[in-house]
C-alpha cells in the first residue's frame, strides 16, 4: 500500500482507462447480483402476475428514464466525475452533495453485506450452522471474506475489472437456463391463479407500491458507467454504457419473476427459502436446479462485490479530491486504487455486519435499506437534470434534444419522488439515523479549509437530518419500527 502523511495531497496517478464493452459489464455486474435470485419470493409476499407487470412497468419505465439521465448528464456535463455525487453538488451546494456523495456510498456498502448475508443464506441450506446467513458462524466467515477481497481490490482497478468482465458473463447462465427450464415446465392454469394476488396481498396500489424497494435494489448499478467517468476511455461511452447494460438485464428481471408464476402457487413461493429461484427450480426439474441456481448465486456475488466495491470506494476518493470529503479518503496507491476510501468502505460493512445479528429479518433489511439510502442520491441526480433542462444550462451551445430531454427529467424527478414515498416512513428514519452522524465527517472537511462549519441554508439542511434521526432513534426504542 502506498500512502502519504495527512498534510499531503492525494497521490496523483494516472486513471486506467476502460472500454466502453468493460464499462457495461461493470454495469451489468453491478446490477445482476444477488438480488435477481430473490426475486420470485419477494414478490410473491407482496402481489400477483397482474401486480408484477405493472410493477415491472413502472420500474422500467422509471430507470429507464433515470439512466437516460445519466446518459443525458455525462453528455451536459462531461467534467462532473463520480456521477450521482458529483451532479447534486452541482446542482444544489456543498452539504446536499455531501449526503449524495455519503449516501450512495452507505447503500453500496450495506449493499455488499446484503450480499454476505444471502451468500451465507444459500449455504445454510446445506449447512444448518449459518441460518439465514445471521448466526455468528455465518458473520465470522463473511468478515473472512470481507477483509479478502479488500486485499485483492488493493492491487488494482484493472485486474478487479478484468474479472468482473468474466464473472458477468458466467453468471448470466443459470439465471437464462431457469427461465428457459420454468417456461418447458410453465402450468397456465397455475399461473391463471396467480393472476389477481393471493388474500394477503392487499389492494393493487399496494401491491405494486411493496414491490418498488426490491425493484430499486435490482437496479442499483444503472449508473455504475457514470460513477466510473473519470476512467472512460472515451466520455461518450459513459452513457452508452449506462443504456446498454440497462437494456440487458430488465428483460431477464421481469422474466424471472414472471416466469415463476407459472411453476407454483405464489402462496407457496412466498415461503421458500431465499435464495427463492433455487426453490422455483427445484420444484420445477427437482434438487439439481436448486444446486445449480445455488451456485449461479455465489459466482454472482462474487462478481457483483467487486463492482460495487469499486464504486463505493470511488464516490469518497472524487468527493476528497474535490475537498468535500475529509483529505485523508483521498489517498490512492500506485495501481490507481482509493484504498483509504476502500479500508473506510471494508470497515463500515464490517460494522453493518455485526449489527444485522441482532436485526429481526437481517436479509430482508439489508435489502431494503440499501434501497432506501441510494433514494436521495437518485432523486437530486434527477433534479439536477430538470434544472439543467428548466434553466437550459449548456443548450444555448447545443440546442438540441431539449424537449426530450425536458421528458426524461420530469418522469425521472416523478419516479424518483414516488420511491420515497414508496420506501415508507420505517426506511426514510432508518436512514436518517444513518446520515445524520455522517454530518462529522463534513465538519472534518470544513475544519481542514479553515471554513465556518455551516451556512444558513445547510444549517436548516442539518436540523432536518437531526430531528429525523432523533424521531428513528425514539421509533426504534418505542417499537413503532425495527431493524
């Protein structure tokens, strides 16, 4: 590991530069992870096949537009780097820019430890020892892991990408193979019965509004080609790649879930050990789909880790370099690596992966939660390119495109604000009580630039964020909501 003393500026080393087919694996890697093998139960808890296309409508529809955001600001604003942290400094000063930059960096890093937990959960079908991936055994072997793949990261972006590229092709097998094996076993009549939801799933509002957190989770990743600008070989290849690996996954998402209608009784689907697909398989060709979907899983991860590693790690090491993160996450080592940024990100899922023992559905929460973290990031991102658009920033030089560009940020804006509503009052506090404290770290940034701590404005910013952590933390110790 090469570092510097504190006092002195980050190591300048040259980025390596990625294609634009590398861009989109990492796209694709990011966002086919463990969450598409999750897909069946999840939804079947919550509605049937009528509620899951229209779910999957909205949710197209909605990160569609949210990646042509990221393909329109790329285009708009090709010195932003870091994408999703960049664009909401940018777009509406310092502090809202910190809590973007923060907390896309949170949901990657609770992301990751969704996918111990799964990875553990997977096992634990075979080995009765790590549960649902929360007994201690399972937490001691994932932070084994953890601190592994922390050292192969370390030596390099080019190495960690170049294999990310591998698994992102590997992994997409078993997820093709069980829609294909689920359609040769597809029963009309049972997935005819699932049409309309089961008696405990609600209205159809509802149905749809419970699904748009696992939505999110799957998609997380959709921006990953903007996060990584400042590596493209080529500026236009950002949004390309964004778009592209986008286009890849949605079918095979909405095609999983659907599919699975057809196999079983979404009742029944619903009590299935995660990972679920393993169980849609199982019933579907017997125990050698379970087995091979187990294992489809775990490459998945692995692949998926690495990704989202890299990009947690890259929002802080962008946010430091442009002095709104402390200096110190803005070291790197000679392989272009952040491993101050990386060794913060290891640390705080370590942390995570403690307290999720005592959480009562530790899966189920890190899921959701990842979900609700990314959902400001989004929604600043979304109406910084509706400010862009409104105020027509950078289209007196090139006109063009304004109106469907006008389009875009408004159903993304609207998408975007209809996922806080849907995420519900226990994730936006649980998130709260996350993003308050971080508020140090931003005081840490002020003190080095010999800076007044905050102005008027962030002030307010700051009382909002507190007064939502103390209602968390008081929801939390009443019972009205739990981990």
């Amino acid at each position: 590991m090469s570092e510097q003393k504190t006092t002195a500026p980050p190591t300048q080393s040259t980025p390596a530069k990625l294609s634009m087919i590398t861009m989109t694996g990492m796209v694709v890697g990011s966002m086919v992870g463990a969450g598409v093998f999750s897909l069946p139960r999840r939804f079947a808890q919550e509605t049937g096949v009528a509620g899951a296309l229209i779910a999957w409508s909205i949710a197209g529809v909605g990160m569609l537009m949210l990646a042509f955001v990221f393909q329109l600001l790329a285009n708009r604003k090709p010195k932003l780097d870091a994408g999703v942290y960049a664009y909401a400094k940018a777009g509406f000063g310092e502090y809202l820019g910190f809590f973007s930059a923060f907390g896309y960096w949170a949901s990657a890093s609770v992301g990751l430890v969704f996918y111990w937990v799964f990875i553990m959960s997977t096992i634990g079908a075979v080995v009765p020892a790590f549960g649902e991936g929360d007994t201690i055994i399972a937490i001691g072997i994932s932070s084994a892991a953890l601190w592994g793949f922390f050292f192969l990261i370390r030596r390099g972006i080019k190495e960690a990408a170049a294999i990310n590229r591998i698994v992102t092709v590997a992994k997409l097998v078993p997820i093709i193979v069980f829609v294909l094996l689920a359609l040769l076993v597809f029963k009309p009549d049972v997935f005819a019965a699932n049409w309309g939801g089961a008696d405990y799933a609600g209205s159809l509002f509802d149905q749809v509004r419970n699904t748009m957190l696992v939505t999110v989770f799957v998609f997380l990743g959709v921006e990953g080609a903007s996060t990584y600008s400042r590596h493209a070989k080529r500026r236009e290849d950002v949004g390309r790649a964004t778009i592209l690996g986008f286009v890849s996954v949605f079918a095979v998402f909405a095609s999983v879930t659907i599919v699975s209608y057809g196999v079983l009784p979404m009742g029944e689907i619903a009590k299935l050990r995660q990972p679920s697909m393993a169980g849609v398989l199982d019933a579907a060709v017997g125990p050698w789909g379970s087995w091979f979907v187990s294992i489809g899983l775990i490459v998945s991860v692995l692949g998926a880790y690495l990704a989202w590693s890299l990009m947690a790690a890259e929002v802080l090491f962008v946010a430091a370099k442009d002095h709104d993160m402390p200096r110190f996450l803005g070291r790197s080592n000679s392989q272009d690596v952040p491993v101050a940024a990386l060794l913060l990100t290891a640390l705080f899922v370590q942390a995570v992966l403690v307290i999720i023992y005592f959480a009562h559905d530790a899966l189920n929460l890190a899921l959701d939660l990842t979900s609700a973290l990314t959902l400001i990031p989004f929604f600043l991102a979304a109406l910084y390119a509706l400010k862009l658009v409104v105020t027509r920033d950078t289209y007196a030089q090139a006109p063009d495109g304004w109106g469907r560009d006008l389009v875009v940020a408004v159903l993304a804006t609207i998408y975007t604000a209809f996922l806080l509503f849907a995420a519900g009052l226990t994730f936006v506090l649980l998130s709260f009580i996350i993003y308050a404290p971080a508020t140090i770290l931003f005081i840490m940034v002020r003190r080095e630039q010999g800076r007044r701590w905050f102005s008027g404005r962030e002030l307010v910013i700051l009382a909002v964020s507190i007064l939502g952590a103390i209602a968390g933390i008081v929801a939390l110790s009443v019972g009205w909501i739990r981990l």
